[in-house]
C-alpha cells in the first residue's frame, strides 16, 4: 500500500464530477487501499478518489472512535438511493480544508447503494454522524465541498486564508 498526496483547496481539481467504475477491479481495489491508509494517516474519518487527484467514483470512510475496532467502508460508484425527510447538524472538517471547520446540515437517514472491494452490490442504511460523512464524501464525487453548503460569507473567509497559506507555501518552496 502507498500514501497517497491529498490535494488541498482552491484546486480546480477538486470541483470536477468523477467518473464511474465500470466494475471494482485490482486497480480500484489498489486505490481503495490506498485511499484507506491516506485517510488513517492523515488522520481523518472519510476521503474521496477526487482529492488524491483520481477521478473516479471511490470514497472510504471509518468514523470508528479511537479504541473502537476500525470499521472501514471501501465503496465505488456510491449513490443514495433513500435519504430521510430530517436534518442534522454536524460540524464537519475536510482533509482539503485543512484546519477549517463548520457546521452542516444534512440528512440524517440514507440507504446507499455500492460497489463493495468484492465488486458486489450492496445497500445499507446509515444514521447519523456516518450518514454526514458519506454525504460529504459523494459530494467530493461531483465537486462539492462542504464549505458549498455554508454561507457565502463564511465560505470567503476559510477560502481566503486558504488561497493565503497556499501562496505562503508556493514562497517557501521556491
Ligand atoms: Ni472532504
């Protein structure tokens, strides 16, 4: 298995729609692997195919607490087929936001539908903070953040400090 580099907001390659898989092959379950020890690393609890730079319909999440077991989900082509007609507000981070967080409103209830690391098909129902994260993971699959979800005010301010540390870094790398 291999880290993979995270990409980091503003990157035009963070707003783009992946494409589907045609079938979860030895190259997607690579992938999925990889993304999996990515996301462990960084640490964070969820990570997209679009912010490795891979732009395809792959997401992982485990939002296991520490000391609990891991439960890694490893899906392609993720879909939510069912979402419930409540909200819930969670504060949410993103491993290409570094540092930034805030609080979204999503459903609380979906029943999604996805490839397994096994290519089968499976549906399963998830509540709660699980059910945020998989919301927001898709959401990376058609090039939305969770700062898409917030205000416009709000949104201007995490990405100026961002475009900020950016330039900070480009500096002190040359
Ligand atoms: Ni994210």
């Amino acid at each position: 298995m291999a880290l993979l580099p995270i990409i980091t907001a503003p990157d035009p390659r963070l707003k783009l729609v992946a494409s589907r898989v045609d079938a979860v092959d030895d190259g997607v379950r690579r992938l999925m692997d990889d993304m999996l020890e990515t996301m462990y690393e960084a640490p964070g609890v969820g990570l997209a195919a679009p912010q490795v730079g891979v732009l395809k319909r792959v997401i992982v999440a485990d939002v296991a607490r520490s000391g609990e077991a891991p439960q890694p989900m490893l899906m392609a082509n993720p879909e939510i087929i069912e979402a419930s007609q409540e909200r819930v507000m969670f504060e949410e981070g993103c491993l290409s936001l570094p540092e930034h967080f805030a609080d979204v409103k999503r459903h609380e209830r979906i029943r999604i539908r996805y490839l397994d690391r096994e290519n089968e098909i499976r549906e399963q129902d998830v509540e709660g903070f699980l059910a945020t994260c998989v919301q927001h993971e898709i959401d990376h699959l058609d090039g939305v953040l969770f700062v898409d979800h917030i205000s416009g005010l709000k949104r201007g301010m995490i990405m100026r400090k961002l475009t900020k540390l950016k330039k900070q870094d480009v500096k002190a790398d040359a």
